[in-house]
C-alpha cells in the first residue's frame, strides 16, 4: 500500500484487467458486426441505375419519368443491391403500352427470361430483358421488380417513348 491509501497494482493485476479490456473491445467488434451495425449494409433490397439497352451503351432510365429516346433497344438493364445476407428470391419484369391515337388501348407484356448479371467493374448485379420492340411515337410503363430471399421487395417504374423527329435523348415528368 502507498503511504497515501492508494492501492498499488501488481503485474498480474494489470495482465488481467488489460486482458479484459481486449475482450470487451473484441465481443463489441463481433457483437457489431453480427447486428449490423457497419451503416454500408443493405437492410432492404435497392435499384441502382436502369438502361435502355445494354449498359455499355449509356442511356439512362429514371424512376418515375417519361425517358425519350430515338433509337430503339433490344433489352433493358436494371442494376440492384440485395439486403445484406440475403439472396435473390425472384425477378420480374412488364411493360403496358398505351395507344393514345385508339381510345388509350393498349398491351401489357410480361418477359419470361430475365437474365442475372454481374458487372465486375462496378461489382454489382443486374438484370436484363428484352425485347423491347416498341412502336414509334407511343409510351410504354416499364414495371421491374426484384425479391429478396426475405421477401422483401423493391420495384422500379419508368416511361419510356420511342421518337420519330427529336434528335437528342430527354427525360421530363410523366403526368
């Protein structure tokens, strides 16, 4: 004992108490990691960018708006991200297409085979389908969805049509 009243501790003491710090630092890493504290995890499935053709190609697709394009496209691509620990469950994809010129009739189509890709460049999967074959001067609704293991679903919705006259590629708003 010091001569002040403070105890002194010997090299065993200290061994063992830094011994203990290391392992509550070592269950607060794993503990983390298991629960997913790390915030770059995917808690739910997520597009990323959407195609008009091959990726390559580079024409873009929003969410939720009307894509103009002049060149038609022999497929669609769609990047995603799954839930952290999850795998693919299901993909789908559809398009309705409506004539406004015959009273707003129209088509719906549903694709069969939708192909799984991965993009080692950008290391992320995608998924393709086609044809698109769409007439000249009439929008049609791409609708792709893609479930998770977990059943958890993300959906993207774009317009895209198909000019006769413009020259460049424009997105606006879909009404």
């Amino acid at each position: 004992m010091r001569a002040n009243g403070g105890k002194v501790l010997e090299k065993g003491e200290i061994a063992i108490v830094a011994g203990q710090f290391i392992a509550l630092a070592l269950v607060i890493l794993i503990l983390g990691n298991y629960f997913g504290t790390n915030t770059n995890q995917t808690l739910t499935p997520e597009t990323g960018k959407v195609y008009w053709g091959a990726p390559s190609a580079g024409v873009t697709l929003e969410i939720h708006r009307l894509t103009q394009v002049n060149t038609n496209a022999s497929s669609i691509s769609m990047y995603f991200s799954l839930a952290q620990g999850t795998t693919i469950g299901s993909a789908s994809a559809s398009r309705l297409c409506v004539n406004p010129s015959t009273n707003n009739t129209g088509e719906v189509q549903g694709y069969t085979r939708i192909l799984i890709n991965y993009d080692g460049q950008k290391k992320q999967n995608y998924l393709q389908f086609g044809p698109t074959g769409q007439a000249l001067g009439i929008g049609c609704t791409y609708t792709i969805s893609v479930t998770d293991s977990l059943q958890q679903t993300v959906t993207w919705v774009g317009t895209v049509r198909l000019n006769s006259t413009s020259s460049t590629t424009t997105s606006s708003s879909s009404s």
